[in-house]
C-alpha cells in the first residue's frame, strides 16, 4: 500500500470511528425528553418512563455484544471493507428507523432501531483490526491513538451537535428529532466514503467451516477481557444513567445534558492527547493501570455521593 493511498484509508476510518461514536453523543442527552411528559411521543404512562428508557439504553450494547462477536470473524472471511460498510448501512438504516418510529408514535420500531445500531456498531473494532492490517512495523501504538482519539472527538462533537439542535430548536415540541437526522446524514455520508475511498486491506480467507463463535482463549486474555468487562460495565452504568439522573434529579433540559457530554467528551480527548502520553514515559502499562483503576474507582464513588 503506497503512502497516498494509505493516507486516505486512514482519514476515512477515522471518520468512520468519529460517526459512530457520535452517534452517543447526539442521542444520549435527548432521551430523557423522549421518555418524559414533557414529549411521550409514544403515550406511555407515567410509571412507564424509566421502564422504556432503560430498556431503550439496554438493548444498543445488547446488539454491541453480538455484533463485536460476529464481525470479527466475518471480516476473515468476507473482507474488512465488506463488513465495514455493511455495519454502516445498518447504523444508517436504524437511525431511518428511529425517526420513522418517532414520528409513528411506534415504541416497538424504535427499540427495533435502537438494536439496529447496537449490531450495526461493530465498525469500531474493525477499524482497529483494519489499522493493524496498515500500520508499519513499530507503529501500530501510534495508529491506535489516532484511534481512540477519533473517539473522544467523536463523541464531543456528537454532544455539540445536540447543544445545538437544543440552543436552537429547543422551544420546538419535537426538537427530539433533530439528533435522529444528524445520525442518519453522517452515516450514509461515512457509507459513501468508505464505498469509494478505501480498498481491501485484507485478503478473504476461503469458507471452510466457518466458526462465528470461537472462544478458544488464552486464560490469561480470558482475564483480561474479565477486568475489562466489569470496566465496561463500570462506564455503562456512568454513561447511560448519567442522562436520565441529570433529567429527574437535577431538571436539566437538552441543552445542559449536552454541555455536560461535551464536557465529559473534552475531558476524554485532553486525556487521550495530553494525560496518556504522558503516563506511558513515566510507567509501565502494569502500573499505569492500577493508579488509572483506583482513581476512576474513587472518582466513580464520589459521583455516587
């Protein structure tokens, strides 16, 4: 792979991660409305706001679960590119699917969108396998921060986006919308990117007993993936909770729910550039780890208080 090529590969991945994470950071501070009194475009009781809410949370990383499982493997066999853009498709199709169930008053469809995205999302991991297919030798650490750092911009500018929708709109019965048809124009603009900017960076292998399912692992990968689990889940409650919290305890409305992800995103992005680096002179990943862990404990149980 020349270094032209290369290049755009790497920015079209990287806008790929920056889609889908944004799509957080657009829809996290609006659910709230939705499944409040407030707007109850699906005329639920009362007693049934924080039911649907939560199982709305619920069933995106449901559908993260399966789809990190399976596409994986489906991209040894079928192509990187090939999968990449089929989880865009989906992740664009489900927002089409959000805004269709908002506007029909469908609580089903909607959370039928919402899985959609969750099994539309592997695109995240294969973009990391992908930058372990291009990367030089002794630089795939530098490629996988560019990586994570996607991410937290990403989810920043997904955030910025619903302060704005919010700032403008918010006087609006429906302003709720407005995030659906962010998602919705980024990912099929991302579609056509990846479609038309980069190419195979992985030869398919032949079909020969396909195992979507292997779970033949190391014991030692098998507890690392168990710490990074209960760390998984440790954000997913901080995450997920955080809108809802906001909205019943502290009556935050659109707009400061989105300052508070924009926040939390910058907070993220000044880490990854700033913090990381600078942990990773002064330490080795084994204790950089412990002194990371027990500060986010710490930090997690003062916002418990």
């Amino acid at each position: 792979m020349n270094i032209r090529t290369r290049s755009l590969t790497i920015v079209t991945l990287l806008l790929t991660v920056v889609t889908d994470i944004m799509g957080m950071g657009l829809v996290f501070p609006v659910l709230p409305t939705i499944f409040s009194s407030t707007s109850n475009p699906f005329q639920l009781a009362s007693n049934q706001f924080f039911l649907f809410y939560c199982i709305t949370m619920m069933i995106v990383p449901i559908g993260w679960s399966i789809s990190g499982v399976i596409m994986g493997r489906l991209s040894d066999f079928l192509g990187r590119k090939k999968v990449i853009l089929f989880s865009l498709i989906a992740s664009t199709l489900s927002y089409g699917l959000c805004i269709l169930g908002l506007n029909l008053g469908s609580l089903s469809l909607f959370i039928f969108a919402r899985l959609v995205i969750g099994l539309g999302s592997g695109s995240f991991s294969l973009v990391q396998t992908v930058m372990t297919d291009i990367a030089p030798e002794g630089k795939l650490g530098k490629y996988m921060g560019w990586v994570n750092a996607a991410s937290a911009i990403g989810f920043v500018m997904g955030a910025f986006l619903t302060m704005l929708f919010s700032y403008i709109y918010g006087n609006h019965n429906d302003h709720y919308i407005l995030p659906f048809y962010g998602g919705f124009s980024l990912c099929l603009l991302n579609s056509l990117l990846v479609y038309f900017c980069i190419g195979e960076t992985h030869q398919p292998n032949e079909i020969k007993n396909i195992k979507l399912f292997n779970f033949e692992i190391s014991k030692k990968l098998g507890y690392l993936l168990v710490l990074f689990t209960q760390l998984e889940i440790a954000w997913g409650i901080f995450l997920q909770t955080s809108p809802i919290m906001l909205d019943r305890i502290y009556f935050s409305n659109s707009y400061q729910i989105g300052l508070y992800y924009f926040i939390n995103g910058l907070c993220a992005m000044l880490s990854i550039f700033i913090v990381q680096p600078w942990f990773e002179k002064r330490f080795t990943y084994e204790s950089a780890t412990n002194v990371l862990a027990l500060t986010t404990a710490i930090f997690m149980s003062l916002l418990s208080i």
